[in-house]
C-alpha cells in the first residue's frame, strides 16, 4: 500500500484548497455565526462535479476512488467543518446506500441528481430511543396495498432539511430486534413529511441540522431499498464508509488549526524571539504533525481498502475514533499557542475548537467505534 498522493490526488487537492479559500473561508465565520447552510458554494460544488465524487460516471459522479472523497471533505473542512460534513453525509449517508443497493430504477431516478449535485441527500437512523444503539429503531413502515405508510420520526439528521432525498430506517416487522429493520427512499415534500426546528449547535453552524417528523407518509412499494428487514445491515454498511468521511472532516479542522497556530508562532515574538522558537511551543507543533500525519495514514488505509472492495469496517472505525480524538487535541494545542487571542470570536481557531468536538459524536460515539473495533479483534466476546 501507497501512502502518497497520486498526481491526481495532488491535483484534486489543489483544486478543492482553491474553491474552499475562495467560496468558503471567506464567509465561513458569518456562516458560523447566522446558523447559515452555504447554499451558493454547495451549488456551485455540485456545478464542479464534487458532490459524487466516487460514484461512477454513468450515474453522474466524478469516477474517482474513496481517498480522493476523502481528500475533498478534509479540504472543505480544513477551512469550515460545517461545510466538510454536508459533503460526508450527502456523499456518504444520503447516496452510497442507493449506489450500492439500489435497484437500476432508484440508481436513475435517485443517485443521478445526488451525484450531479442537483439533489441533496441525508440519512435518516438516529431516533430519541435509537442512537448509540441503532437497533432500537421506532418509526414504523407498515405495508398497505402499493404503498408503506410511516410513522414516527428521527432527530439529529445531518442536511436536513435541506436534503430533497432521505434514507429512512424504520420497523416493517415488530419483535424480532434489527432483522425488523428496512430502508426506505423518501422524498421532501411527500405529505405527512416535516421537519423539526434547526438545532442550535455548539459547533459546524454552517451544516443543518433537524428532525424528521413522519405522519402517515405514504412511501411507494418501489421506494424499499434491498429486501424488506436488510435496512440495519444497508445501515451499519453504510456507516462503514460514512466514518472515513468524518474521520477526513475531523482531519480537516485539525489540520487548519494546526497551520494557523504554526504561522503565527512565527510571528509571535516573546522573550526576543518567535515563539516557535521555544521548545514549549517546537514540541507541540511536533506533537500535532505527527498525530496528524497518523490520523491521515488510517484514514487512507481504510479509504484504500475500501476501493480495493476489502473488508475495511474496523479500519475506517479507527480511523475515526483516532482522527477525531486527536483533533480534539490538535484544536486545543492550536488554541493554546495562540492564547489569549485564540479565545476571542472570529478566530478560526476558535471556530475549529468548536466544530471539533461533534467528530467524536456523530456517526458513532467513539464509544461504539471501539465496541466496533473490539468485536472485530475478540468476535463476540468483544461485546
Ligand atoms: N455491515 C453489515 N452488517 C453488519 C455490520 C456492518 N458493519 N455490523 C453489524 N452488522 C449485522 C450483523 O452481522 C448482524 O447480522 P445478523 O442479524 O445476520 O446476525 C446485525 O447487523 C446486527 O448486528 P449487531 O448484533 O452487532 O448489532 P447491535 O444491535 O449490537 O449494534 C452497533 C451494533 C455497532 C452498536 C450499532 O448499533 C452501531 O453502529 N451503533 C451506532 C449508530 C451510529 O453510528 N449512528 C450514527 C447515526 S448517523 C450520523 O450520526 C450522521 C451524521 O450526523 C453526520
């Protein structure tokens, strides 16, 4: 295994640093601030081929393999964690369970549009009842005639309610735990389908966030997505590859802490020299590259195994747990060299400081990423 940017991840990287300096980084801290979703630069994003990057041609995407998907959401994140997660979950959580287990008809009518970037996508599994243990799910799907009809609702969803095109896991058959479960296509503005408040978040402001509300929603029989009771497999799989995004986004917000505290420890003089130049502040920025540099390596092993079609499940759990653990760290040391002053609104690094601690929430507490991790190394007794 390679771990060095083909010319064309190189060439990727540069494209995606340009758009986000450009598009994003100038409005990130009024996005921040007015809890705004960045409609234009998603847009344009879609316009530029991005928002299907490793999705084939065929149905819209850019062709391009998981580590280049990857690269894209640590980019965007490197300058506005809000922004790196729309790309993650539209990619990742909204159209990679209808590419890999959509029929040809849902691939044409669904996964095209997502992967132009004409539609936005989400993923609908977290319920007040169903987080850390997803097979608590609620919300119903109960078949009548032509159509399911859906009931219940899902909190904390990523996108919405922007996202025109959910992914919904809910119970067609009560009472027998997980293999219950099945995942559903559901369109915005189906009737009986509303959302929630905006959530107020601490953190990543620029991505919305809302619960889905469902009253009686009739879902068309051809809207089930594989087999009626796989939706929690169509769920965990999809996770699989949703947290190489997350973990890419923590990377990103690390990583652009990281470089602002490095240049301005080069310009901030204490004691008749730049700060960097004491050992303090040397061995932190050490420390930070390296936890960087690790971070990034799992994250493109687990990227690398995934496009090589190789079980890659508890490499991209490590690869998030890791990543985003040491962004937490990585934002905290790039708060401290700035001090003061990285305390105040309007730093970067106090935004990357805020938007970091989400990565080791979502997709997974960094919890269940160890439940996930251990089960894989012990089997069951890792339970
Ligand atoms: N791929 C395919 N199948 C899988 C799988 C995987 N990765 N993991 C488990 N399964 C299968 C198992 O083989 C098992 O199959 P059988 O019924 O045939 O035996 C079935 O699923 C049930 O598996 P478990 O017994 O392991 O399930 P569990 O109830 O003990 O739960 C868990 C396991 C890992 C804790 C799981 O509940 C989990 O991942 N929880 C965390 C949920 C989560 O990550 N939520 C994130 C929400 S999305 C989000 O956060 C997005 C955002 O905002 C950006």
């Amino acid at each position: 295994m390679m771990f060095k940017d083909t010319e064309q991840h190189t060439a990727l990287r540069r494209t995606i640093r340009e758009f986000a300096e450009t598009e994003v980084k100038p409005i990130a801290f009024m996005l921040d601030q007015n809890n705004e979703f960045p409609e234009a630069a998603i847009h344009l994003l879609g316009e530029m081929g991005y928002m299907g990057i490793p999705y084939p041609t065929q149905y819209g995407g850019a062709g391009l393999d998981a580590r280049s998907y990857a690269i894209a959401v640590e980019e965007l994140a490197r300058v506005d964690g809000g922004t790196g997660v729309i790309l993650s979950a539209h990619v990742s959580l909204g159209s990679y369970p209808i590419f890999a287990f959509g029929t040809e008809a849902q691939k044409e009518k669904y996964l095209v549009p997502l992967a132009k970037g004409e539609k936005i996508g989400a993923f609908g599994l977290t319920e007040p009842n169903a987080g850390s243990d997803a097979g608590g799910t609620e919300t119903t799907a109960v078949l009548q005639g032509d159509h399911y009809i859906l009931n219940g609702g899902k909190i904390f969803i990523t996108n919405a309610p922007y996202a025109d095109t959910y992914v919904v896991m809910a119970v067609t058959t009560p009472d027998i735990g997980t293999r219950g479960i099945s995942a559903f296509i559901v369109e915005k503005g189906w009737e009986g389908f509303t959302f929630g408040d905006h959530y107020d978040k601490l953190g990543i402001r620029s991505s919305s966030t809302a619960e889905l509300i469902f009253n009686d929603v009739k879902v068309p029989k051809e809207n089930l997505l594989g087999k009626e009771g796989m939706g929690f497999k169509i769920a965990m799989s999809t996770l699989d590859g949703g947290r190489i995004g997350i973990a890419a986004q923590a990377l990103g917000i690390a990583q652009g802490a990281y470089e602002n505290a490095l240049e301005y420890s080069k310009e901030r003089v204490q004691f008749g020299k730049p700060i960097c130049q004491q050992q303090g502040i040397a061995f932190k920025l050490a420390d930070m590259a390296t936890k960087l540099r690790c971070a990034r390596l799992l994250i493109y092993s687990a990227a690398d195994l995934k496009e090589a079609h190789e079980p890659y499940g508890m490499e991209s759990a490590m690869a998030k747990q890791y990543a985003s653990d040491i962004a937490l760290e990585v934002v905290n040391d790039a708060v401290q060299i700035f001090g003061g002053t990285g305390y105040l609104k309007g730093m970067d690094v106090e935004r990357a400081y805020r938007d970091a601690k989400i990565t080791t929430i979502y997709e997974g507490t960094n919890e269940i990423q160890r439940v996930v991790i251990a089960a894989h190394i012990l089997g069951p007794a890792g339970r």
